[in-house]
C-alpha cells in the first residue's frame, strides 16, 4: 500500500472511530452498559425496601421490577426508545404497594417512547403511561 494511502485510510479511520466514540451528557447510549436504579416513578419515590433496576447491553433490557425479574428487547434511536415484548417472573411481591408499584413501573417501561440523559446524571424515560427517573448505580 502506498503511504499516501495508508495516511489517508488511517486517518479516515480515526475520525469514525472517533465519531462512534464521543458521547456528550443527554447521549442516551451513555446509559448502555449501566445499572441504574428507580428513584422515582411519575414523581412518586421508590417504596422503601424495594429496589428497582435497569440495564441494556444492546439491544436489551433486564432488571427488578421490584420483586421480578424482568427482560426483553429495547431500541434506542437518538432521544427515541422503544421497549418491546417485556417478560417478568411472577412472584408474589409481599408488602403494602409494592405489587401496584411494580406493575404500573412495568406499564409506564412498556410505554417509553423518549429518554433524556441529564447534565446531573439522571435518566429520564417518558410516555403515554408516564415518567420513570433514574440513577445510575
């Protein structure tokens, strides 16, 4: 290969490689590959003594809903998400609210249609069912 053309494919490269690289604050692939824990569903706190989680790795999702598991797909297109066909387990969730919480955490994810990535760390997902706010880990 010629050094001309080597710089030149080398180079070409590196910026794409770059490109792919240089995620900003409110960049929603910043929260692939992360744990984050509910602090908030539609404004409420999280029932003391449940956890609620979330993590994609690609094209998926899985987490606790409460006292489930949880798992399925999910698509992320710019500000854009999409979860798909959610599956959960079916435990009983023992405590004053905390099946309510979990189902309607399960409803509002199922209806996400955007997310936001605050300066301040938090991950914002909205719809039709409501808003769902996260920390990560």
């Amino acid at each position: 290969m010629r050094p001309t053309l080597f710089l030149l494919s080398f180079f070409v490269a590196m910026g794409i490689a770059g490109c792919e690289s240089t995620a900003s604050v409110g960049d929603l692939r910043l929260a692939i590959g992360r744990t984050w824990t509910a602090e908030a569903i539609d404004g409420k706190d999280i029932i003391d003594g449940t956890t609620v989680t979330m993590k994609i790795e690609g094209d998926r999702v899985s987490g606790k809903a409460g006292c489930n598991g949880y798992g399925g797909p999910v698509e992320i297109m710019g500000e854009r998400v999409k979860f798909g066909s959610l599956f959960s387990t079916k435990m009983a969730c023992m405590g004053n609210g905390v099946m309510e919480q979990e189902q309607h955490y399960l409803t509002v994810l199922r209806d996400v249609t955007r997310g936001e990535l605050r300066p301040d760390g938090t991950l914002v997902l909205t719809g039709g069912s409501g808003t769902l706010e996260f920390r990560v880990e």
